[in-house]
C-alpha cells in the first residue's frame, strides 16, 4: 500500500463515501453515506441499499478507499458508485415510463427511441443522443419542436 493511502481501518481512518466495504466476503458494496448513527450502503448485485446502525458497523470490514483504483484501474471506487447510480437512475426511470405505456404499438415507439438513442446509426440520431433518451423516458422535458423535427426524422428516414 503507498504511504499516501491511509490506513483501511476505520478506526483510523473515517468512512468515506466510495469506499468498498464487505461483509464477512459474503455481501460487498459500496458506501453511500457515514454518519454517527449508521453507515449506508449500497451492496453489489440485487442486495439493495442498507442502513447498518452504528452498533453493527463493525462487522463490516473496509476493504479499499474511494480514491483508489476500481477493478479495472480506469476509474476509482467512488467513480464506479457514481456510474452504478446512473444506471440504477436510468433503469428506475425507464420502470416508471413502461407503466405508462398504454398498448404495444407505444412500447414498440419506446423501443426503437431506447435502441436509436443507445446505438444510433444516421447523423440526427448521433448529434441528438440525449434528446431521443429524454424522449423516451421522460416527453415532456422535450419541446414540442423539438419532437415535430424527430417525428419528421423518423417518417423520412426510419420508415
């Protein structure tokens, strides 16, 4: 470990929100938020997000800092939580707006803005990544213009 990590204890060192943390190497997860009553964590997997009480905080064990390097060394562990929470953001908006699709050929709509949004393969679709993703899940942060022009794109060109 360098001299400039500090110690992994947490004695020693406070939580900080990023660090990797584990529980008895069966549950590992990332820390969202350190307070003097609970540790919030956000477990990898389907394991959701925990509030542990202070009182069985140390049964966790800190096994990296925020600030160092992720699995992959591209990112450090604070900037892997924020990409999972963009993508738990993404898909709890994506839930939301498949409730209010009404028949299929809606979500068939809802489907080629995901995909041509994700993947776009024609010049208006790459330079408007974000408004067909804005389309998709949330319409009306979209200007009525603005989904005339995307309408008249997909007649002329998609059909």
């Amino acid at each position: 470990m360098p001299a400039s990590q500090p110690p992994l204890d947490p004695r020693k060192s406070p939580w900080k929100r990023g660090d990797l943390c584990t529980l008895g190497f069966k549950k590992n997860g990332f820390v969202l938020n350190h307070t003097a009553e609970y540790l919030e964590v956000r477990w990898m997997g389907d394991e959701g997000i925990e509030r542990i009480p202070a009182e069985d905080v140390d049964s966790l064990l800190r096994v990296a800092h925020a600030s160092s390097p992720s699995g992959d060394g591209t990112k450090t562990n604070l900037e892997t939580l924020e990409v999972l929470e963009s993508l738990s953001r993404i898909q709890n908006a994506l839930a939301e707006r498949m409730k209010a699709v009404k028949n299929e050929n809606e979500k068939r709509e809802l489907d080629a803005l995901i995909k041509r949004s994700f993947g776009p393969e024609c010049t208006f679709d790459r330079k408007h990544t974000s408004l067909l993703f804005d389309l998709a899940i949330d319409p009306q942060r979209v200007s009525w213009y603005w989904k005339l022009r995307e309408r008249w794109h997909r007649f002329i060109h998609h059909h």
